[in-house]
C-alpha cells in the first residue's frame, strides 16, 4: 500500500494511494511527486469546513491572478468511482470539463458527499488531517485564497 507525505510549513499530511478506485490518477500523481513538480506550490484555495486545494505551479509566482489556472501542461482523464468523498478524502480538482484534472488536488476536511462521482477520489488521510482543518481556517481574501501562505514544501511517496 503506497502513501504520500505532503510536507507543509504547518506539518505534515500522510495519505493513503488508493490505485484500485483511480489507477491513472494515482499513477500521475505518484510521477509529479517523484519529479518534485510539487515542491513549493501554495494551497491557493481554503475553505473552513469544506476543503483546501493545492497543486497549481502558478503559485509559485506573486501574480494571484493565474493562481487556480496552472497545472502540468496536460490533463488526465476523470476516474470517477465509488469513493465517497468524506473528511480525509484526497480528489483531483479540475474545470467544467470532466477531463481537465493534471496536477491539482484538495482534501476534504468536512464531508461533502455531493461531490460524490464527480470528482475523481484517489487518495485517503491517514494522519495530519488536523493540519488540513488547520490551514482550511487561515483567514483569507479574495477567491478564498489564504492570506498566509500554505506551502507544499515536498511530497515523497513510500511503496
């Protein structure tokens, strides 16, 4: 059972790989993190309640306006499945195109089951999932994008 750690500046998330709900989804996200694609990205959108979203290179210049907009210069195709999308679950973000996920994803931290098959889960907190509610609660402005910055430092994974 593989795991990823995402580092932050307020601790560290340790999530399970789930590759029998999202083989594909699992397999992009284990080579972004093994390229240190994530290493200094920002969670740019924290909702209290709900869930914070990381994942964008754009946020790792000052301009907020393309924050949200970036991701690995492709898309992977949606894996929706059965993995309800509870506290702890780890799902790719994309736009209206079902197909658009590449390098974003958020964690849920309240359960919001009406994203359920809509979103592609792959992956479930196992621990540090107080660090997640505590960065959803950072106070934040516009496009709820957090006034202090919640910073990816890198994600390694463990087979």
């Amino acid at each position: 059972m593989a795991e990823a750690t995402i580092e932050t500046n307020f601790g560290n998330i340790v999530f399970e790989l789930l590759p029998n709900y999202a083989p594909e989804t699992v397999r992009n996200f284990v080579k972004l993190a093994k390229s240190n694609f994530y290493d200094g990205i920002l969670f740019h959108r924290v909702i209290p309640g709900f869930m914070i979203q990381g994942g964008d290179p754009n946020t790792k210049q000052q301009d907020k306006s393309k924050w949200g907009m970036g991701g690995p210069g492709y898309t992977i195709k949606a894996e929706f499945n059965s993995k309800s999308h509870l506290r702890g679950v780890v799902s790719m973000a994309r736009t209206d195109d079902p197909n658009s996920a590449g390098s974003q994803f958020f964690i849920v931290t309240g359960d919001s089951t009406f994203l359920d098959r809509q979103y592609t889960a792959f992956g479930e907190v196992k621990s540090g999932i107080e660090v997640a509610e505590a960065i959803s609660r950072l106070p934040r402005g516009r496009n709820d994008c957090p006034n202090q910055d919640a910073k990816i430092l890198r994600i390694t994974i463990s087979e």
